[in-house]
C-alpha cells in the first residue's frame, strides 16, 4: 500500500517547486516560468492547450500568478484526476 500524502506535505512541495521556477524572484510567476513549471509536472501541451492552462491560472490576464493562486489551481487539478 502506498502512503497518501498529506495536503500539508503536498502544499509545501508545491510551495518549494514554485519557488524554484519562480527565477524573477517576485513571488508571482510570469507566464514563461508558468510554461517551465508545467513542463516540470510533466503537463504535455501544444499552443492552444497552453494557452487554455495560463488562463485556468491566470484568469484575469495580469501574466503574474502568486502561490495562493497556483495552489487553488493545483487542488483543482488534483480532484481531476484522482
């Protein structure tokens, strides 16, 4: 049996990852650190599918996305495909 992982856990991994990505140091993400974190998750996309994944992200199109934005998005993302 795998252990399940808890959403604390989860929310600090997260949390380490977009700060890795996060290069500008700002603590938002731009839209290129926010292509370069999807190809990290392994998230397989072509221009449209990119384009449709910034705005889930991003939706008010202000090309910054901040972690409590991201973890919304990831929690989402997770009930998904579970």
């Amino acid at each position: 049996m795998v252990p399940v992982q808890s959403e604390e856990m989860e929310k600090e991994e997260a949390f380490k990852l977009f700060h890795f990505v996060n290069r500008t140091d700002t603590g938002f993400l731009t839209h290129s650190e926010l292509q370069a974190l999807l190809l990290i998750l392994g998230i397989k996309y072509n221009r449209k599918s990119l384009q449709h994944c910034v705005h889930d992200i991003d939706p008010s199109g202000t090309g910054l996305t901040d972690f409590p934005t991201f973890w919304a998005w990831w929690c989402q993302k997770r009930i998904l495909v579970m």
